[in-house]
C-alpha cells in the first residue's frame, strides 16, 4: 500500500483457524489503538493495515517495537527527528511456541543494515530498551527469533518500519 507520503507499508501475513481449534502458524498482528476486539471496529482495523501498523508472525509469536523518544512510535508511524541523535526503541517479543530451553536472537535494521544484534537467553519474553543512533532520513525494524535448542524448533517475529 502507498501512504500520502508515498512510503510503502505492507500487509505481512494471514493466519486461519484449523481443526482441532488451532490457529494457523502464519499471523498478523495490528495495533487498532483500541482493545476491542478486531471485528467491532472495521474502520479502525483497515485504518490499522493501510498505515502498516502490524507484525508478522511464524507460529503465533508476538513482536511489538515502539521507539519512545520524544513520543511513542509504532510500525507505520512517521517520527520527526530535527537533528542527528540517539533515540530509545523498546522491543517486547513473547514466544507462544514451547521454547523454554531456547534463546531469542533480536535484530534491530535501519536503511544502513543490522545496527543491533542481542541475544537474550532462557526466556520466552522479552522487553528491552536499546538506543540506537540515527543521523539522516530512515527506518527502524525490528526481528525477533526464537529458538528452542534441544529440538531445534523455530519460531519467528517481524515488525513493518517505523520511519524517521
């Protein structure tokens, strides 16, 4: 999709429901800014998509960065920086898979590649703040992976870029 501004943000996956109950593995997540439930705000959840605020999900993990500089920033936000500096992003990633002997490996990418590589051991949740330094016009994203070492099961998370 094409915003005014005419920056892509793109819709990430789809998921659906399979017999016994269970959800399909890949997944959407949107933030609606509300926390009624998707199917009483139509508006709000197409609004959601078409400005790229969502996370795609493998197997159900949820993934949810906000740069919190100066304002609160999610997926398909635009934040105004007027000059070179450091700004915070906050990433909270939790693992609805069973990985509990595992790791999470967090990525954090702009337009110039990788600018943090983190590695958080033994957890299903994650909520860190790190501070990144941005010095012209980009994006920030962020990719999550959880691991379960003894059986070698994956499961994974990204977000849409939150742009500067």
């Amino acid at each position: 999709m094409k915003d005014p501004n005419h920056r892509f943000c793109v819709g990430l996956s789809n998921s659906d429901a399979h017999f016994p109950f269970t959800l399909g593995t890949n997944m959407t997540y949107i933030y609606t800014g509300s926390s009624s439930p998707p199917g009483t705000d139509r508006p709000g959840v197409y609004n959601a998509l078409e400005r790229g605020r969502a996370t795609a999900s493998y197997d159900g993990s949820l993934l949810v960065h906000k740069i919190t500089t100066g304002g609160i920033y999610l997926p398909g936000y635009y934040m105004q920086k007027s000059s070179a500096g450091y700004i915070t992003v906050n990433v909270y990633a939790q693992c609805m898979a069973n990985i509990s002997t595992g790791y999470a490996d967090i990525r954090i990418v702009t337009s110039d590649g990788t600018v943090v590589t983190d590695r958080v051991n033994n957890q299903t949740t994650v909520n860190k703040d790190y501070s990144i330094y941005v010095s012209h016009d980009t994006y920030v994203r962020v990719q999550v992976t959880f691991y379960n070492s003894q059986s070698g099961y994956f499961s994974y998370c990204f977000s849409n870029p939150t742009f500067i």
